[in-house]
C-alpha cells in the first residue's frame, strides 16, 4: 500500500467521541479491507514541539527503527482526508477476542516519578490490581517495562503513561499479553517534553544500565549490532527524502539517533557490563557440556596456571 490512503476510500467505523481514552489527535476509526483490520487515523498538526505537520512521517520513522532492533509495533500507513488534511493510519493491535484492560488502580498520567525504578514500581502496582494477574504476568511485565523505556528513551518518545502501553487481555483464554508498541507521535521532539518531567532520553539509558544491566545489556548489545548510523543516513536521505520529511527534522533525527547509538555503544562496553554479558555468553556456551570434560579442562588450566606462577601458594 504506497503512496497515502484516502479516508473516503474506507468504512468509516466510530468518531474521536466514541473512542475510549483522551488522544489529542485521533479523528476517528476505520476499516482497512486490504488488510481486514481497524486502524485509527490521527491528524497531523495535532502535537507540539520540533515535529508538528510531520507527525506522521515521524512516527513511521520510529516503526523503521524498531523494525531494524526488533520490536514489534503498530503498523503505520500515511494516509490523507479531504476534511483532516494529512496524517497516518495507526492499525488496530487488538487481534479477535482481545480487548485493553484499565486497571483497577489508576495514578496520573504525567505525575512527576523520581526514575526508571519509581516508573517500574508505580506501573506494576497499577498492573497487579487488574482481577486475575499472576506473578509470572508481572514478571513478564517488568521486562517489557525495562525494553519499552529503552527503546522510548531510543526514539526520544517521552510520551510514556499507562494509556500507551496498557495490558491486553483474550476473553476466550483469559490470558494477559504485553502490547505491541504503539503512539510515537512525538518520537523524536527533544524539545517537546522530557522523560517523568525531568530527564533526557540520555539520562534515562544511563539509568537503565545502572539499575539493570543484566536484563538490559543484552538487548543493547542487539541495538548495536543492528543499529547504525548509515542505516539511518540511508533512511534519512532515501524513504524519507522521497516522503518529503523536511531537511531539517532529518537531520535533527540523524544527530539524535547518532547521539544515542555512541551512547549504547559506551554503556555495553563498560567494564561491568562486558563481565555481566560475558558470563552469560559463557554460561550458555557450556551448559550442555559433560562435566567430566570441564573438570578435565579445569584440571590442565590449572597445572598451567602453577607452571606459570612456580608453584602453589603463589
């Protein structure tokens, strides 16, 4: 599907007023018989900061990103109306007889938070008054917490709060699953607002590591192995230049993602972070290997290691 999509040309399904939740620039839901889902179509001009009137270019630039590390996210489709003007068409996650759960527990959605931990505990507080979640939900809550911040603190989208990452549940198996990532409008509009009221994208990658590195260097160590400035010059300078993003938000996205590619490279190559990782890679190395073969080993190293020092006791 190239090219924008003319609302007139779906099945209009609900207005902004039927919808639930309080979004500043969804105009309405329609269907998509190409792809048989609903998507929401969220106008442009809607949001303030560096990238107003392109919001939808921007937001399709993070998916890409996210594309390129492996997060799954919503699929985004430019789109156009005769009566909104330009925008984007954010396809529905929900699969059938899936359904957004409120809990029950609710804090504000920009209440100031003190850092990643405060973000963690107050989000997983809220979770567990939800009727019917385990232990094991919210463990696996907590790791999609720790990559959902990094890869919002990646694409600078500091527009974090439950209604954006809220828990999905299925009627039929009464199984909870975390949400795919989706609202990116403000992805990269460093200057639109900043993490929890009052820390940078940088700053809250710095925390992540400190706080959580065994958890969070692994997949740090995927971002940069995948991630790298000329896969985003090529994006820049091939989609979307051809899309008619302004040079300007290019080249601001560009210096961002720049910035925080040499940032994760630095944190992963961080002495503790190297030992942490290393332990994992060597623990998964030998854990199927018979243990007489590690003694064997063990027992050589170490009549090398006497040779070497001249003896025990050295």
């Amino acid at each position: 599907m190239n090219g924008r999509i003319d609302l007139a040309n779906l099945k209009f399904v609900k207005g902004e007023f039927e919808l639930p939740g309080n979004s500043t620039s969804v105009r309405g839901e329609y269907y998509i018989p190409q792809i048989n889902k609903t998507a929401f179509f969220k106008q442009n001009g809607c949001m303030l900061g560096d990238t107003i009137y392109q919001e939808d270019l921007t937001e399709l630039f993070a998916t890409r990103i996210m594309d390129i590390i492996g997060t799954p996210h919503a699929q985004i489709l430019l789109a156009r109306s005769d009566l909104f003007g330009t925008g984007c068409l954010s396809v529905n996650i929900l699969e059938q007889n899936e359904h957004f759960v409120e809990p029950k527990q609710t804090g504000g959605a920009y209440s100031t938070i003190r850092d990643v931990d405060d973000f963690i505990n107050r989000d997983l507080t809220q979770i567990s008054s939800i009727p019917g979640i385990t232990s094991q939900d919210l463990s696996y809550r907590k790791n999609y917490l720790l990559k959902y911040l990094y890869v919002s603190a990646l694409i600078s989208n500091t527009d974090v709060k439950m209604d954006n990452m809220l828990l999905v549940k299925n009627e039929v198996t009464g199984r909870f699953r975390n949400p795919e990532y989706y609202d990116m409008g403000i992805a990269f509009s460093e200057s639109n607002r900043v993490f929890f009221g009052r820390f940078t994208s940088e700053d809250i990658l710095q925390q992540l590591y400190e706080k959580y590195p065994s958890e969070v260097v692994p997949f740090g160590q995927k971002v940069q192995e995948r991630l790298t400035r000329d896969k985003v010059i090529g994006l820049a300078n091939g989609e979307f230049y051809n899309r008619g993003m302004s040079n300007a938000l290019r080249s601001s996205i560009v210096k961002q993602l720049t910035r925080r590619i040499s940032l994760v490279k630095s944190l992963n190559s961080k002495e503790i972070n190297k030992f942490r990782y290393g332990t994992n890679n060597l623990h998964e190395a030998y854990k199927n290997t018979k243990v007489s073969l590690i003694d064997n080993v063990r027992n050589y190293l170490s009549q090398i290691k006497n040779k070497v020092l001249g003896g025990e006791g050295r």
